[in-house]
C-alpha cells in the first residue's frame, strides 16, 4: 500500500493544437504503463487536431490520464508552484504555445503550467512541430531556451531504421521521457557503431523497441 505521505511522481502532459498529437497520446500511454501521474490539458485546437489526425475521440484519450485539466481552468492545481511535479511536457507544441510560453503570457493553463515548471527550474519539453522556421520562430525558441526549456523537434532518427511510423513515434516520445528524467528501457538506445549489426541497424543482441505500453489503436501513426 502506498504511503499517503509520499508525493507521487507527477507529469503534465499538453496537447496543442499543431500537427502531431500521436506523440502526446504515446507519451500518456507509457506514463500510464509505468504508473506515473499524469495530468492532462488539451486546447480547443488540439481537440481539432485529434479529430483531424485520429479516429480516437477526445474522452478516449482524457481516459489515459490520471487527472484531466480545462484548458481555461487557471485556478488548476498546475498553475501554482507549490503543487509538485516532475516536469512538464507538451506535445504537440503549436508556436503559438510556443509564443505565449516565451513571453510568459499566461492566458491558459498550457502557458500557465509552462510558465510555472520554468520558474520552479523543473523540467520544461517542447516539442515543436513547425517547419520551416522563420527569424521569429527562433527567436521565440531562443527566448525559451534562455528561461529553461527544452526545445525537442520531434526530428525522427532513422539510424535506428524504424519499420514503421509507430517506430519513429515511439522513439521520439522515449527520447523526450528521458529529457524528463522519466527515461524507459527499449531497443531503440545508441550504443556505439561498431555494437551495431549491418543488417538490422539495431544494437546486437538487443531487442525492438519494447511494448511497455500497447498503443492505442486509433492513431495514425
């Protein structure tokens, strides 16, 4: 049984509206797989997002999250310091999270909490999905890393030559759970070129990328 007098390691997960919310719904399915509280915030345009890339519905994925959160809900427990997390992480970012988070501007629960994990120096991952960028893309990226974040593309890496799109997801997604100190073991790590077998492209001896966590059927990954 647990001890109610131990915090329980907590993430915040935020999906946004740019393309790309397969990696925040892999990011609730592993966290959940390994008993991690999570808690969730979707913006209006993230919802769009989902119904434009998914078949899934928005409850369906509100349902992998421990605690869900009103994206207008300033008065969330994420929006204060005092309330402990491990770190936050959105995916997808949209550049106008991007922005808000940059300059600090707190209208919604998304640049809220960001803005609360920076100032608490906990761990903020952005995974920005725009391209290409223009001079002002990354300044806001700049201005954001200077505050703390973690700016993550979700940039694939295809030295793991990954067999389908669920591959790349999963990489990316492990990759950013490790940038949030949360790291999981899978197939997918580098262990130095000459470890590497010419045929597959994957560590001898080590297996694919591990099912922590089944994905959920339903993105188009």
């Amino acid at each position: 049984m647990a001890d109610p007098r131990v915090e329980p390691t907590r993430v915040v997960v935020a999906i946004t509206g740019a393309s790309g919310v397969a990696y925040g719904v892999r990011a609730l399915e592993l966290l959940r797989a390994a008993e991690v509280e999570t808690h969730l915030v979707v913006t209006r345009s993230g919802v769009a997002t989902l119904a434009q890339e998914t078949s899934l519905s928005v409850s369906q994925v509100k349902d992998l999250a421990s605690v869900v959160h009103s994206p207008n809900d300033l008065g969330a427990s994420i929006s204060s310091g005092s309330f402990p997390v491990a770190g936050m992480l959105v995916a997808p970012c949209s550049v106008r999270t991007l922005s808000g988070i940059a300059n600090s501007y707190d209208e919604n629960l998304v640049v809220r909490a960001a803005d609360v994990t920076l100032k608490e120096r906990r761990r903020l991952v952005l995974l920005l999905r725009e391209t290409p960028l223009h001079a002002g893309h990354l300044r806001l990226m700049t201005q954001a890393t200077e505050a703390g974040a973690v700016i993550m593309p979700p940039v694939p890496a295809f030295y793991t030559r990954p067999a389908s799109v669920q591959d790349i997801v999963d990489d990316t997604v492990h990759r950013a759970l490790d940038l949030l100190g949360l790291g999981q073991e899978h197939g997918r790590r580098w262990v130095g070129e000459r470890h590497t077998s010419g045929t597959t492209g994957a560590p001898d001896g080590v297996a694919a990328i591990a099912e922590v966590a089944p994905p959920l059927e339903g993105v188009q990954r």
